[in-house]
C-alpha cells in the first residue's frame, strides 16, 4: 500500500494482546479491527481498564501486538527493525500525556523544542522555533516560564506544543483533559482541534470525560478489549476561535 | 539532547549539590587518608634519603630497619673499604639517648655520629648555622622540628646549651630534617661524640656509608660488599624500601589505615552510587517520556553518561581542592610538616570515583534501558 496515498492514518486489523502467563495470563486486547482517518479526530473511549491505553500504545508503535497488524499512513509497524519504529514514531507521532511529563527543568520553549532537539536540530532553532509554536497556542508570553509555575492548562499547552512543533502526522493523546478542570480541559480540546487537527494529520485522543466527546469526528467505544461500535459525529459549531 | 542532559541533572538544586557533596566526601576522604598513609609509609626512610653522601648503607645481616640496628664490629669497616669499586666507606653511628634543656625541658634524641674526618652523613639542608661548625668541640646540629620541641615558643637561636647524658652540648647549627616516622629530634654530632653521649658499649658501629666510585653501578657493588664481607649492603633506595616495608609489615599502621580506606570506599561506593542510582530512578518518567517521543536507548546512554561525567568532575574536583586546602593548613604545623596530597593518591581515587559513578550510572542506565516507553501512558 503507498503510504502517500491511502486516507487511512491508523489501520489495525485483528489485533490481540496479552499480559501475563499461565493462570495469570490476561487478555487485554481480543481482536480489534480500527481505523483513523486523517483530517479528523478519533476518539478511543471507553470505562477503565477496556484496553485503550494498550491499544494506543501499540497503534505508537511502544508496545508490540501480539497478532494482528497495525499500520500507519501506509506504513506496516511490525514490518520495521525496532531502531526503524524509533526513527518513524520521531518522526511522525507526537504525544499528549495525561500527566504532561515536561522536564521540570527546562523552560516552557525548552520542553516544546525536545522532539527537534531529539531529532538533531540545534539548540537555538528548536528553541525558537518551539516559542513560534507556543505564541501560536497562545503561550507567547510564557516561553521561558518553568514548568512549575504554569497552570495545568497552560502545561498541558505545552504538552501540546511539544506534540506539534516536529509537525508529525499522527497526534496521540492520552487522557488530555483528566488532570484539568472543565474550563481549561475545553481550552485544551479547543486548541487540539483548531492547531492539531490538518488534512494530512490525524489525531487519537484517549478518554472517558464525556464532555469533550462533542470534540470527535469519530468515536471508537470499547469494552473488555474489543470495539462495540463506531460513532462519526458531524463537524458543528463546536469549536471556538480563539484559547482561552 | 546533551542541554536537556545537563538541564535535568542541574536543574533540581538539591539533588545536585547532594551528588556533588556524596562525590566530593568521599574523594576527600579517600584522598586525605591515603597520602596520610603514604607520607607517613615515606617518612620511614626519610632519615637515610637525609644522607646524601651514601650510595650504599652497609649493617649486620641482622638490621632490618633505620630504628633499630645490630651493631656491626669496627673491623668491618677496613673490610669494606677493601671491596673494589668503593671509593670511600665512613662509620655512622645512631643512637637514642635524652636531651635536656637549662629550662628542664627534656626528650628523647635521635643522635647521628657522623665520621670525624669528612663529616659525611652531616645534613645539607640548614636553616640556620653551618654544618662545618660540628668540627668544634662538644658541639650539634639539631633539626628544627626538634628545636622547637625542646625549646618551644623561642626563637631560632644557635649558640644554646643542652645536655645529652649529662653532657654538654652547644648548638652550632638547626637543619631542616625531613620527619621521621618517630618524631624525636634529629641531633647530628661528630662520632666520638655521639658514642659518649651514649656511653661505652662493646660494639658501636651501626652502619658504614659507602661511596662508590665513578661509574660503578650501586646495585652491583652492593652485591659484592655483601659477597666479599658478610654483611647485608643496600642501596639508598633499596634501604628506604626496606624501611617501609618493615613498618607495614610489623605494625598496625596497614590495618587501621586499611580499616578507614575501606570504610571511605563503602562510603565513597554506597553514598555516591546510591544517590546517583537514585537520580536516574527518580527520573525515569522523564526517560519514558522521552523514549517515546523517539530518543533511542544509545541517546539516553550518552546523556546519562554525561551526567556521571559532569557529576564526577566537579564532585572529585571539589573534593581535591578540598584535600589540598586541608593539607596546605596541616603543612605548616611542626607535627605534620611536609605531609601533602600525592598526585598518585589525587589520580587513583580520581579513577576509583570514576569507576563509582560509572557503575552507579550503570545501575540506572538498566533501569532506563528496560523501561517500556509504554509506561508513561500507565
């Protein structure tokens, strides 16, 4: 399949994982068949424990199926060496942590810039070009601020600033709202669909806050490892124009 | 990668300066306890590198060590001149007996006689008087640390009185003596002198000192003195070797000083490994995070590796400096004169640390290795 021309961002077919042997043995993941598109936002949902963090974490290419085939933008994962997953998922994946996890030492700009600088840019134009990234996000005026006298929302802006600044083509979020309250975890959903949102980018966003599922283009629900059913969501008004 | 490296390690104050405190003692201890050692090992032999007029020291088979001497017989001495290759051999005698000021003062001397004729063996380094001046009648050389010890807070002065077994002596000049390991002081006076200071024994030849002559290698004269005469016959160094061995050997010195280098190794290796491991471990969210963000396993390792290396020089860095400034105090004390941090002790604890931060690093290094990138999402 040419990685250029599919729609498809995220393919999975069949996929399964276990954790555990023996008696102890359990089966996370029982044969999911999914799909993201690219230009929309996918959202993985579904009560705890269902297999969602497994299945994103595999769709990233950090943990390995063990059937099943996952392929993104064309591209078969299992087919690469592991250093090849490590170079492809720098280059087109960006992460959204439900924790954030920026360096507590590095300024605002400098966390935004790590994907650049892990990518071999130098100092100085990863670092500007992580502000230009920030100002667009509307942290212009918090580049140099240290992690910990940031908000969460504006951490968590961050967070996505770092997901974005390599311009990768596949955001994956991982609960991105849980540790906010409901105004900046709108904020946050709002900036995810009018900055990370592009027609050669897909975004998978894992969750179970229901009242950002007004975000998705299409929602995935799962239970007890497998997918239930899909809902697709037409785009409305649901997107305002300027973060909070 | 190597900033965000640098930044992570710096950038928690408290951590930081809590390596470099870990590091920095025990360099300090490692390093101040082992030149303790070895200045002291080489003050064994300081008083035969003081004679500087001997290549060879001839004793009885029996002497082991400077201290203490069998004595060897006077006709000895013909017999050794006899060995070719010798150029001269001239009698030194050593003894202990007490020293007594006008003031009361008193304490036990370390008397050198020294021939009569050249007054070879007299000490080269003064820091007041000339050494010439032990030709005149009743007459020493003390060495400043044992200047000060009999006549404490006075000034340097020659020309006082003291007695050496209900002798009268007047000091004609004070030498600067490297210590010795026994911290009497160092009298140096003419033979027939020194033998009456010590009074009459059958025998009173401690050593005969031989001067080969031009182009005679040492080590083999040496093994003719000893094949021609019977007597043991040591080079200079191999006499100070021997010194010191006779010392590690018979003492407790190696043990105690063994004792607190290992308990500054366990230190060195638990307070430094434990606090760097524990460093790594506190950050490996941040590794995971950056594992999945598509930093591979070799990047990690060389920003790990930096961060020993950053926390090994400026820790042993510190803790030299701070040997070095505690010896530059203890150097101008009487006791401790000439006691300094040894280049060899500064570079062998530099490596040791080294191989500390390296293991510690290591340690967490497997931990990072093995972390599934997943667990940042858990």
């Amino acid at each position: 399949m040419n990685a250029e021309t599919t729609t498809n961002a995220v393919h999975c077919s069949a996929i399964r994982k276990s954790f555990g042997s023996g008696e102890t043995r359990t089966e996370v993941l029982r044969g999911i068949d999914f799909t993201a598109s690219r230009g929309e936002m996918t959202f993985l949902v579904g009560p705890s424990g269902c297999g969602k963090t497994t299945l994103i974490s595999i769709i990233a290419g950090l943990l390995t199926a063990d059937e099943g085939h996952v392929s993104l933008f064309g591209e078969d994962l299992s087919a690469l060496s592991p250093r090849e997953q490590i170079l492809f998922r720098r280059r087109n994946l960006g992460f959204v942590f439900q924790q954030y996890n920026l360096l507590p030492s590095l300024t605002a700009a400098e966390n935004a810039a790590v994907p650049l600088l892990a990518a071999g840019m130098n100092r100085k134009t990863a670092v500007a070009r992580a502000s230009e990234m920030l100002d667009q996000l509307g942290l212009g005026h918090r580049v140099s601020a240290m992690p910990r006298v940031l908000s969460g929302g504006q951490q968590q802006r961050v967070a996505l600033a770092r997901a974005l600044v390599h311009e990768p083509r596949l955001i994956v979020c991982d609960e991105p709202t849980a540790a906010l309250d409901h105004k900046s975890g709108e904020s946050v959903m709002n900036l995810l669909a009018t900055s990370a949102v592009h027609p050669d980018r897909a975004v998978l966003v894992v969750t179970h806050d229901n009242r950002v599922f007004h975000f998705a283009h299409q929602i995935a629900h799962m239970d007890d490892g497998v997918i239930t059913h899909v809902e697709q969501q037409a785009l409305n008004s649901r997107l305002q124009s300027s973060p909070s | 990668m190597n900033f965000v490296a640098f930044r992570m390690l710096i950038g928690d104050r408290a951590k930081y300066l809590g390596l470099i405190f870990a590091v920095a003692f025990s360099t300090f201890l490692l390093e101040n306890q082992t030149s303790i050692f070895a200045n002291l090992m080489k003050r064994t032999g300081n008083q035969i590198g003081d004679v500087t007029d001997a290549d060879i020291w001839v004793m009885d088979p029996q002497t082991r060590y400077f201290d203490e001497t069998k004595a060897l017989k006077d006709t000895d001495l013909p017999r050794v001149r006899g060995v070719e290759g010798v150029d001269y051999a001239v009698r030194l005698f050593k003894s202990n007996p007490v020293a007594r000021t006008e003031s009361g003062t008193f304490a036990a001397c370390s008397v050198i006689g020294i021939d009569e004729a050249t007054l070879a063996g007299a000490p080269r380094r003064m820091v007041l008087g000339d050494w010439h001046d032990l030709y005149k009648p009743n007459s020493i050389i003390i060495d400043k640390a044992g200047y000060l010890m009999l006549f404490p807070d006075q000034p340097l002065e020659l020309g006082r009185v003291l007695e050496l077994n209900d002798h009268r002596v007047t000091l004609v000049g004070i030498s600067d003596a490297m210590p010795a390991f026994v911290s009497f002081p160092i009298v140096h006076a003419r033979y027939s002198e020194a033998l009456a200071f010590q009074g009459r024994q059958r025998q009173q030849l401690s050593f005969v000192l031989v001067r080969a002559k031009p182009g005679i290698d040492h080590d083999t004269l040496a093994a003719r003195i000893t094949s021609e005469t019977g007597l043991k016959a040591l080079t200079t160094d191999q006499f100070r070797a021997a010194s010191m061995r006779y010392y590690l050997a018979n003492t407790g010195i190696p043990v105690n000083f063994g004792i607190t280098i290992a308990v500054a190794t366990i230190v060195g290796l638990v307070v430094s490994g434990q606090t760097f491991y524990l460093f790594t471990v506190e950050n490996l969210r941040q590794f995971g995070a950056l594992k999945a963000i598509g930093v591979t396993n070799l990047r990690l390792l060389a920003m790990i590796l930096l961060q020993a290396a950053v926390v090994w020089f400026v820790g042993t860095s510190f803790g030299t400096a701070l040997t070095a400034t505690f010896f530059n105090i203890t150097l101008q004390k009487v006791a401790t004169r000439h006691m300094v941090l040894l280049w060899e002790s500064a570079a062998g604890v530099a490596v040791f640390m080294l191989i500390v931060v390296l293991i510690s690093s290591a340690a967490g290094l497997r931990k990072v290795w093995k972390l599934e990138p997943a667990e940042v999402f858990r």
